[in-house]
C-alpha cells in the first residue's frame, strides 16, 4: 500500500518556487518555460499523464498518445510559438503498437519531429511525460500576466464538446467522443494572434478557472458574461461546461477596438482589479474551488 | 493485474525511429538531442526514474532528486554543454519533502535553475521525468559518431564506487554509498574535452556496454584493455565492475598524441572496424547481452 502524498499538488509547486527558478519560468504560473538563446525564444513545455487519473486503464493507447501531444503542444499554442519536437519519457504497456500509431498520427498531422526521450519499464498504472520544444514567432512572448483594464476577453472555438466527449465515452452511448480523446492545438491560432494580444493561456482546466489564473497573473478582473460564451452543448449543461477541462482552445485578452486575426469569440471584459480577480454574470467567483480541473501544472 | 508489454525497450525505440525523427535527434542513438535554434546548439535530455525499477521504495527521496538531476546533467556533459534549466515531470508522493530537499541541494550544487514541469498525483509506483536544457560551449556538438581508427580510448574518474554503494546500501553494511546515490555529472570535464574529443559519452549503464555503443555509432572497433581500467574496486570485483552502470564519467577519444585537457586515463585504442565492435584484452565480445544494462534511453 502506498502511503498519501503529504503535499498536495499547490503545496508542491509553492515549495518548487523556493528554489532557484530560471527567469524564463515565469514565476511557474504561465503555460511553458521562455528561454531566451541565439537571439531566438524559445518556448518549452512539459505535461504529464498518468493511468487512472488522465485517462483510463483500457483507454484506446492511441488516443492517449494523441493527447499527450495535443495538450503539450496547446501550450506552445498559447506561447505563438511553432513546435520544433518532442521528448518522449514513455512506460512500455501491452499496446505500445495502439500507442505508437496515435503518436505517428499526431505528429504527422501537426508535422513535429521526434527530438528523443527515454524508454522504461516499471510496473503498475503507467506515467507517460511529453517534453515540447517550441520556437516564438513573435516576441515579447505573450504571457497570462499582459491584461489591462479596458481590454476584452475573447475564446477561440466552442466550449464544452471535451466534456460531452467523456460522457459519451464513459457511457458507451456511441456520441460522438473524439473532442475529448483527440483535442485539437491551436497552433495557427496561436501564431496569428500572438502580435496582437496583451495574454493569452490555453484553456485546458475549464474556462472559468483558467480564466481566474489569467485574471490572478495579470492583477486584473475578468468578467465572463455566460450569454456570450460559444457552448456546444445544450442550455442545461452550460454551467457545468464552464467548469470542464480539455477544450484546449485559446483564451485571450485584445486592446479596446481591436479585432481578432482569427474567428473568435469576445465572451467578456477586462477591468482594474477589484476585490474579486474573477466575476461571472456580475456575480463574484469566490476562488478556485469549484471553477474547474486543478491538475497541478507547475509552469 | 496490469498486462506485460509486448514490446521491449529496444523494440520500441526500433519503432520510434520509424516516425518523423528531428535531425538533431541523431537518430535516438545519442545521449541527448541537439538543435541548432539561432546561433547557438541546445542540447536536450529527457531521463525517467521509476520506484521499483530505477529507485527502491522507501529509498530516501533527497537521493533519487539528486540522482535524477545528476544523471540528466551526465547527458549533457557528455555534449560539453552548460546546463540552462530543468523541467520535473513529478508524480506526489509521501515524502515530497525529503525529495524537495534533495532537489534544492543537487541544483544549488550544480548552479542549475528551475524552468516548469508539471506535477500530479497519481496511484501505485510512481515515475518521475526530468528534462535537461544546455547550450553547447564547443561545435561541432560531441557526438558518439566521431571516433577514428588511430584515436586512443580515456575514461575520467574511477570505475565501480557506484556499483559497491549499490551494494553497501542493498546489504545495509554501513560502507559509504554516496557514489551510488550522488553520482556527480563531468559538467566542467565535457566542456573543457568537447574541444578535443572526437567522440563523446557518459558512462550510465556499464563502461563495457557503453563502449560498445561508441563503437557501434562510430562504426569502430574499440579495445579495451582491463589493466589500463583505474578501477575503485577489489580486484575480484573488477568483472563485474566493468559491466555495471551509475558511474556517469565520460568515455570519450581522442586523436594520437592529444593529451587531455583534464585528468583521463587511457583504457584502449580505436581501430578500424573488424568483426567484433569491442575487444576486451583482446578477446571480441559478442553484443550487448551480459555487458551491463540495458535500459532503453531512447535518445
């Protein structure tokens, strides 16, 4: 029997961020690492999944592989940056050949080279870690911590097919699952809009919550109004869409008149910091309990 | 019950080569990848550590942060590169404390700064990723190709502390273990030979096994000679020193006649290629089977 963790994830990464931290981590609260070299920017991410508790013992390894990537690369996504490869720290499995086909899927389809990793065996629920290396393509590099007061809150997309995707899947109802199990990175999203924005953040743990740490990095208040948020799923289940993860698209703050070089979709405001970071339809978001997914990323 | 791989590590690291590789992967047969990224090389590593496998439960956890760090820094002094930054993929755990401890230790030593990572939690064993970031001192980057016939053989330090630390800590005898559990990376020994070396790699799973991977890149043979070999152990022990890993000093050649520019011992010769890939006093070793580990770094 393994003993409890005596440190919960946020009690881990505050005690991370004693230590000597690289400028370009960002404080550990943005969405991958900024380092400066060659007169270049280079933009590296590092997620992991573990068996159990990101996806299910069972779980199609090749939608499993194609998340590993897509969730990395969604980071470079929110940085601008284009992928450059991929670092593999993988635990061999009975379907590593499931596995292997999802990662050539991936790869192929976002066109990012294997860079290299390591290969294990251990035993019991497997780990799988993906290392991405990405190359800005503007610079400054946006951040979370860029809004200001007057600026309004845009969301690529449509939020809430991730977590119709799960349902279908947990209850083999034969819907349609593929937002959840093969996410998309907006890479070209990213990159377009990346001149433009004052932040920008991937929307992997739920819109609200993401949207609080976007709101907490930059020392404003976010105002999300539910009326103007592009759902994809029915009227009832808007609420609960708002505090689901995986949806992986962009969420971003633009100056006043300016609009997005892409289609996306202005779901609220950006004022001065009031006494709440966060409010939804004008009603105080007390904190993070309850807003979303609180995986832990200690970036 | 969890189902065996069907597949090994080299058999999987076999199938990875068949996906898109990054130039600068070198073909996952080198200790970490180089990417030309402005006017600059980085080199990047990713190493994993699974309980059970690469540490025991109960293992003080400040040893396997330390190791963790250690063995990823080898992979880049193996490229003479300075290390940039780390990103710990970390899976919580009872004794996160003793871990956080270790790690702070280990960077402080090293002057190595956190850049990101993520951190979850997760049931059963747990396995824990690093990724090391470096900025090559020296191009060409050393690689484990370039070794001429005509070159001599050196490896830094001694060969087997780590081996009888293994066992001082599996028998509880008492004996100093630090070389099993603090291995030191050659940080300042790769920069100042990746000017020299014409090929270059740390020695993680085995002087005897690691050779032969330098031959087998640079298409060589090399001799090794055990009288040369400065051995840290009895000499009934030597055998088995020779095929036993953690010692992370770099094997490296260099041209007839170049001295080293740090204290190296001479082991053997390069010769052009013959039947067998590695020679130890003069008897051809078959392959890699019984020359030390194997643990499938695919890099």
């Amino acid at each position: 029997m393994t003993p409890a963790p005596t440190m919960g994830e946020f009690a881990f990464i505050d005690a991370l961020r004693t230590l000597p931290l690289h400028p370009g981590a960002r404080g550990l609260a943005d969405d991958a690492a900024v380092v400066e070299i060659g007169g270049e920017s280079l933009v590296i991410t590092h997620d992991s999944m573990a068996e159990g508790v990101h996806f299910l013992p069972g779980a199609d390894m090749a939608d499993v592989a194609w998340k590993l990537v897509a969730s990395n690369l969604s980071d470079l996504a929110a940085k601008g940056a284009e992928p450059v490869g991929v670092l593999l720290g993988h635990v061999l499995g009975s379907d590593d050949a499931r596995f292997l086909e999802g990662l050539d899927e991936v790869l192929s389809h976002y066109n990012v080279p294997v860079l290299g990793g390591d290969t294990i065996a251990a035993a019991g629920p497997r780990t799988l870690g993906l290392t991405a290396i990405g190359r800005a393509t503007h610079r400054p590099v946006p951040s979370r911590a860029g809004a200001q007061a007057g600026d309004a809150l845009f969301v690529t997309g449509e939020i809430g097919a991730a977590m119709l995707g799960f349902e279908a899947l947990r209850d083999g109802s034969g819907a349609d699952s593929s937002a959840y199990r093969r996410p998309m990175a907006r890479l070209a999203e990213g990159i377009a809009l990346a001149p433009q924005v004052t932040a920008m953040m991937d929307v992997s743990d739920g819109l609200l919550l993401d949207a609080l740490r976007l709101a907490e990095a930059s020392k404003v208040t976010l105002s999300v109004e539910t009326a103007l948020v592009p759902f994809d799923v029915p009227a009832d289940r808007r609420r609960d869409a708002l505090r689901w993860g995986d949806d992986y698209e962009l969420l971003f703050t633009l100056p006043a008149g300016i609009e997005p070089a892409i289609p996306a979709t202005r779901i609220g405001n950006v004022d001065a910091r009031k006494k709440a970071a966060l409010l939804l339809d004008a009603v105080p978001m007390p904190g993070p309990e309850g807003l979303g997914y609180r995986h832990g990323n200690n970036k």
